[in-house]
C-alpha cells in the first residue's frame, strides 16, 4: 500500500488515525493556518487542509498525505479558532455558554507523485449547558484545552460542558473526520478493508 502521511503533530489527530489500523507516518506541515473572517469557514478550512498537505510535497514525493483543519462559528457568526491561552479559553467558553456553535473540519488528501488533491468538509454542531464561571474555570485548569478550537475536549472531560451535540461524524469534532477520510482515500484507490491477501 502507498505510503501515508499525516500533516500534522496534534495528537487527537494521530489517535484518531490510528483507529483505521494503516502505517503512516506524521510531520509538521510547514503551512501558518490562520483565521480569515471574511471567507467562509467550509472553504476556509478546505483550502487550510490542502496547503498543510502540500507543504509537505516534496518531503514525501511518493505518499499520500493528508491534511486537516478546524474552525467554528459561534453563535454570532464569527469564525474562531484555538484559543492559545488559558485566559482566552476562559473568555472563549464563557461566550459560548448556552449556545449553538457550528465546528467545520476540512480534509485534504494530495498525491505527492502526481500533485492531485481531494479536498472535503463536514460540520458538527454543539450546544453548550448555561455555564458558571467557577465551572468554566475549573474545566479550563482540569484540561487546559488551548490547543483545541472551541477550548474543549469532546473526547475528554470537556463532554460535562455539552448539553446537545448534532452531526455526521463525531470524529470530525476532534479534528480528523474519518468517514470523509475513508471516502477521499478511495478516490486514490486505498481501501480499508476487503484488500488483504488471504
């Protein structure tokens, strides 16, 4: 099977991936993501996916790579990321406290060898529980979620905070939508399963 390459060092990513049993490798792409309000989060996310896998073009001339990248809109409209900081993930959740905030996840899978890319996105939505300061202040120091966009762990303790959680592939919420990963790898003929030699 073609070599795989995940353009990434999060670790929720790499877990993820790991759930569908194939070798791959993982690197930093060399691709700065960045949070551009005025273009919307599916084609945002979507061109963020492929350029972190581009990045990494001409270090794995052979593989397939796959790239990944997160936002949401909160519940006014505004497209946010990770919050960085402890501080900002306190100011990040007490704002959307008792609200519905829609995560995009875009995917990007690039044939090195031939420069073809698939690209894809899928939505989740979450409504959090009316939370208290303390309690926000608590998960944040429990979990110190910075690194995630929305400043929480679904996969974690960041599921107290939830009061309804809504879509397709709870995996996109973690990073890393693996039924549209599953479907773009096909596109370059790598199927899962029914291919080992009996």
């Amino acid at each position: 099977m073609r070599t795989v390459v995940l353009a990434s060092t999060s670790p929720y990513r790499r877990e993820l991936l790991r759930q569908l049993r194939i070798p791959y490798t993982c690197a930093a792409p060399r691709f700065k993501e960045s949070i551009v309000q005025d273009v919307a989060p599916e084609l945002l996310v979507k061109h963020q996916a492929q350029q972190k896998a581009l990045s990494l073009r001409d270090d794995y001339p052979a593989a397939l790579i796959i790239g990944s990248d997160q936002v949401f809109v909160d519940a006014r409209g505004r497209t946010l990321g990770k919050a960085g900081t402890p501080a900002l993930a306190i100011k990040q959740l007490t704002a959307m406290s008792g609200k519905t905030h829609t995560f995009f996840t875009g995917l990007a899978v690039v044939d090195a060898a031939t420069g073809r890319c698939e690209t894809g996105f899928t939505t989740f939505a979450v409504t959090l529980r009316t939370l208290s300061e303390s309690a926000i202040a608590d998960y944040v120091a429990r979990e110190n979620p910075v690194d995630c966009a929305g400043s929480f762990k679904i996969e974690g303790l960041g599921i107290a905070l939830m009061e309804k959680l809504a879509g397709d592939d709870y995996t996109a919420l973690i990073g890393l939508p693996l039924i549209k990963l599953v479907t773009l790898l096909a596109e370059f003929d790598y199927h899962l399963l029914g291919t080992r030699a009996s």
